[in-house]
C-alpha cells in the first residue's frame, strides 16, 4: 500500500501533485463529493449503528434488551461482572485462550519451516503439495467434523487415548486445519525475501537449519505474525468442533456464549443483557489483534494483491 | 491476481511477480520441477526435507484420513448403535446416497445454499466496490472510516450471529425501529422469511471482505490513468465504468470464488442465528449436514450429504485452484 503511495510521489509530475493538493486531489477524484458523503454516511451506520447497539444493550437490563429499547432505561454495569460466573464464561475464555493461542504459536513454527522447504528447495512434488495446501484449505469444516470425531473415538477405544472432551483434541484439530492457510501465508511471505543472504550464509558455511533459524526467521516476523494471528482466528471462531468435541469443563468461549441464550427455552427471559456483555468480551481479544497488527493483516489477507 | 494478464506472456519459469524490486530475486529462483535434476545449485544438496514432516503427518491424518473415513463412512449403515463398532457396520453400498437424493432434503439445501450464496453477492459486490471507490482518495478521517468498515469481517461469526440474534427476537430492537416506520415484518428467526434472514446477516457480515479485494484492485490503477482520464475530462461514471472497473475485475473474480465458497460452507452463521433443528428455510447444506449426524444419529446418511457437498464445492474450488498461480506470489490464499 505504502510502496504505491511512495511510487505516485515520486511521479514525473511530483511537483505539482503532491498528495493533498488541489489538483491531485481532482485527478485522482472518483466520485462526485455528495455521492462519497451518502456512500460513507450509508455504510458508517449500517456497521456502527448495531455496534453501537452491542455497547448499549450491554449495559442494558434483560427486560430492557427484550423489549427493544435502543437507549438503557435504566444503565447498569452489573451484566460484566455477572458473566463470569453465571454459566461459566471464565472457564470458556481461558479454554479458548489456551487452545487458541497454542495453535497460533505451534501452526505458525510448523508453517515457518514448511513454508522454507517450499519455497528454497525443489524436489518432485512440490507443486502438487502447494496445490494441496490450497485445495485443502477450502474442505469445508461441516465436511470433516463427523469423521474426525470417529477417528478420534477409536483412538479412545482402540488405542486408549482419551481425545473427545479434552483441550488436546481442538488443539491438534484446529493446529492442522490451520496449517495450510498458515503455510501459504508463509510461502507467499518468504518469496518476497532476498535470497542472497541465505546463499551468502551458505556459503560461510550455515547449515539449513542455521539459514532457517538465523537468516529466514529474525526477517520473516511480519508474516509469522500473520499466520499465527490467522491460526489464532480460526480457533478462536470456530463454533462446529467445539460444540461437537468438549465436555463443559473445556468448552471455548464460543460455545459458552450460546449457553447465555438457552435458557429462553425455559420461557423466561434470557440474559440478553449478559450475552451481549459476553459477546464484547468475546470479541474484545480478536478486535485488539487486528487494531494491533492491522497493517500486517490486511497485507496477508489480501496477500500479494496489495503489495 | 490483478496482473494476471501480464504473467501469461511471461515465461513460466522466470515469471517473477510483476513488481520490479522482486525481479532480481526471482531470476533463476524456483525452477520446476523438471529443471530440478539439471540444475545442480546450492539448493540442491541436502534438501532439509525432513521439514515437512511433522507438518505433513498432522495434515495426512487429520485430514486426508477422516477425508477419506468419510467416504467409506458413507457407504455403511452407520447409527447410534454401530457407530462405536463402526469397522464392522454392515456396508450397504450406494443407499446412503439414494436415499440423500430421493428421500431427504438434501436437494432442498443444496438450492437454499447456492441461492442465499449467491444473493448474499450479488448485493456484496456493490456495496464492497463503493466502500473501496469512496475510501479510495485521502481525505480526513479517512483511515478511521477504513477501520470502522472492517468491524463486521474482524467480529467473529459467532459474535455477529449472537448479537443479530438478539437484535432480531420479537419485539426486539430490529421491530421496535421498524415499528417506528411503521413496518411490520413478521418473525425473523422462524418460519418462512428466515431464508431473508440469514441473507441479509450473511450481507452485514461479510461486505467488508469484497472492500477490501476491491481496495486492492483500485490500488494497482497507476497514476498515469487517473491523469489521463483527467486529461479526456472524462465524466466520473464513465471513467468509473471504462477506466476503473476493468482493473477490478481480477481482484473480484477471486473475491465471487472465495466468498461464494465461505457462504456455501458457513456453519457458524445459520447454526448460531437460528440454532438446531434449523427452520427448514435455512436448512442449508453444512446444517443439513450436522443435524442428521448429531440430532437424527444417521452417521451414514450424513456422511453421504458430506460427500455431495464436496462434490458441489469442487466446482467453484477447481476454478479458484486453476486461476491461482502456484509459484507466483500474486495470488492470495485469502479466506475466512
């Protein structure tokens, strides 16, 4: 993004078309100035209008949240102390933190050094192994949920390792249907690096492994972040396993936050006003993530495009 | 993907990504496989493949044997009973799948997930295409706006759900604003108009992933473009239609793959908004899926509609793997 900016300024024509100037405005200007206002006014509040909902309904009493009340009646920040205890969402939280967050560290390590055989090295093979990341990536998760949970209840009856209802099953479960997104974030960051150093590290006599660790690693942290962060997202959102492979003593957040609706079923209120302080808390980590590493993210999503 | 055009008269092998900077790196980098043996470089000794191991072992069985589990799954007569036994489940061949076709609503979900993926695009691209038009040229406040427009694709699915939801009960807050209006719509969350739900939650959601593909796009239009439609006094339609949009349509085409396959495959949305057993409105096909295994307990059954929806997922999947070029950097893996 910064690299097309950069290349604009230095224009034959820079002199009069520094950015923010009359007339560079005018011929880079895309839209008549009334229809831009309408577009950005539309769409502002169609995302911060419910947003902003999310934020009051939080502090909102149940019977309030019921009966449509956009300003509070009556404010209270009782809901976020409550919804630690009311049906185990500190639990959930610290399931999803651990599961989560170790997938992001084991996925983004393993995609590093995979990425690294890839791309550096060729051998029969690879391209039907990058081909395979792609393809493997887009296997829908409803696809794979029953089998998995066979394969891992036979692991219980036949081998005698108790996966289903534990942390290690959605660990290795999310770690590997993280890895091929990771990987080719990875291949596609490691491209982008000079080459020269590796093969001037070889030559003073590093081994792969040195290369990988000293050379490859301390400049690939942009994109190591944004495989982990990636690997992250995916345990963090994921809803399908979670809900079909824990017991309530390790089920994530996401499952937890279901639970604050339940109990309409019953014919009583929900914690409506709890499960929108839930859901904030929820998406709290995964929001300060991307407000952190925004830069780096929205490079890696659209990996490549924008460069 | 945007210079897609270009690599294609490009040699293959030294098709470096079209950025000037990576040229010189690229140049004789990364034969093909058939280069390999000739080419006796210092990449050519004592390959670390052993790198791939630990990742590859997780993948193969994680994936590729419950992928394939799941195909043979599909041809027992697997239930609550012989699901823990279920090497030995009696194989009753092609019934599953009869039965899927003939005698479930398979069919039904297959029509309900490609029409709600597709209406859920076809009002996306617009929108995404405005919000990258209107974010495009620097103006105050515009990386403020920027982010407030990635809200809905940061949030997770199962916060958007969560909270749409609630906005959504009856005499919620969605009925009481319309109620203002003087519009009544109905129930949301059941019966007949549950379909329009989930497009029009699956829109919120998931317009910001086509700003920022479209974004991308209008990032690569050269200056020189803009000077020269500037120079023509071209109107801004038509510059918009005839000068701008052509560079949009690599990035787009991806956007339709990629976001066609994330809306035919989201679980987390339906499941969330409307719980289980789904209203048969939005019994879409990964819910379809997922009840017959863990609500009826019809594991076969169920593994049969897994595989036909593999089978309709292979259509856009193979053109998303043809499109992308696999030793260039050019093409995103983009997903979620």
């Amino acid at each position: 993004m910064s690299a097309t900016i950069a290349g604009r300024r230095s224009a034959p024509t820079a002199d009069v078309d520094r950015p923010g100037s009359h007339r560079q405005h005018e011929v880079l200007r895309l839209l008549p100035g009334p229809l831009l206002v309408i577009i950005l006014v539309f769409l502002g509040a169609l995302v911060l209008i419910p947003v902003l909902y999310i934020f009051l309904a939080s502090v909102n009493s149940d019977i309030g949240v019921a009966n449509g009340e956009f300003w509070p009646s009556s404010v209270t920040f009782e809901n976020y102390s409550k919804i630690w205890t009311s049906v185990g969402l500190a639990t959930g939280l610290t399931n999803s933190v651990l599961v989560a967050g170790s997938t992001a560290v084991v996925s983004a390590a393993l995609s590093v050094s995979t990425a690294f055989v890839l791309v550096r090295y060729s051998f029969r093979g690879r391209l039907s192994i990058l081909r395979g990341l792609l393809a493997l990536q887009s296997v829908p998760g409803t696809l794979m949920v029953l089998p998995v949970f066979v394969l891992f209840s036979s692991a219980a009856t036949y081998l005698g390792i108790q996966v289903i209802g534990t942390q290690w099953g959605l660990f290795v479960t999310y770690l590997t249907f993280a890895m091929p997104f990771s990987t080719w974030v990875m291949v596609t960051y490691l491209r982008g690096l000079p080459k020269e150093l590796e093969e001037a590290a070889k030559i003073d006599g590093a081994s792969n492994l040195g290369v990988l660790f000293r050379i490859v690693l301390p400049l690939s942290w942009p994109g190591i972040v944004v495989s982990g962060i990636f690997a992250f997202l995916l345990g963090w959102n994921d809803v399908l396993f979670a809900s079909v492979m824990t017991r309530p003593e390790s089920q994530t957040a996401a499952v937890a936050l279901q639970i604050f609706g339940a109990s309409q079923e019953g014919g009583a209120i929900p914690y409506y006003g709890q499960m929108m302080a839930a859901a904030l808390v929820c998406a709290a980590p995964v929001v300060i993530l991307y407000l952190i590493f925004q830069r780096y993210l929205v490079g890696g999503l659209t990996a490549g495009g924008v460069k | 993907m945007s210079t897609d055009a270009s690599h294609e008269v490009r040699p293959a092998v030294e098709s470096a990504a079209g950025r000037a900077p990576r040229t010189a790196n690229d140049a004789g980098q990364q034969p093909g496989p058939k280069d390999g043996p000739r080419r006796k470089g210092l990449s050519e000794r004592n390959r670390p493949l052993w790198m791939l191991i630990p990742g590859g072992v997780l993948m193969i069985i994680i994936i590729v044997v419950p992928l394939l589990l799941g195909i043979y799954m599909s041809i027992l007569n697997l239930d609550q009973y012989t699901l823990r036994k279920w090497v030995s489940a009696p194989i009753i061949g092609v019934e599953n799948f009869v039965e899927a076709v003939t005698n479930s609503p398979l069919l039904h979900a297959v029509w309900l997930s490609v029409s709600y993926s597709l209406l859920a695009m076809v009002v996306t691209l617009p929108l995404g295409i405005a919000a990258a038009v209107a974010t495009q040229n620097a103006f105050k406040g515009r990386a403020l706006i920027r982010s407030v427009f990635l809200i809905p694709y940061v949030l997770p699915s199962f916060v958007v759900a969560t909270v749409w939801r609630t906005m959504l009960q009856p005499g919620g807050i969605v009925d009481e604003a319309l109620a203002t209006v003087g519009i009544h719509v109905g129930l949301w969350l059941n019966g007949p108009q549950t379909f329009w739900t989930l497009v029009l939650v699956q829109i919120w959601a998931s317009w910001p992933f086509i700003y920022l593909l479209a974004l991308s796009g209008l990032q690569s239009v050269d200056h020189e473009v803009h000077e020269a439609s500037a120079l023509d006094g071209a109107l801004w339609w038509n510059k918009l239609r005839y000068v701008i949009f052509p560079y949009l349509k690599g990035p787009l085409a991806l956007a339709f793959l990629i976001g066609m396959l994330h809306h035919i495959n989201n679980f987390t949305l339906p499941f969330v908004l409307f719980g289980v057993p789904a209203p048969s409105d939005v019994e879409v096909l990964p819910i379809l899926t997922y009840v017959t295994s863990f609500q009826s307990f019809r594991f076969g059954l169920s593994a049969a509609m897994a595989f036909i929806s593999l089978v309709l997922i292979a259509i856009p999947l193979f053109v998303y793997l043809r499109a992308v070029k696999l030793d260039d950097a050019d093409t995103p893996g983009a997903k979620k």
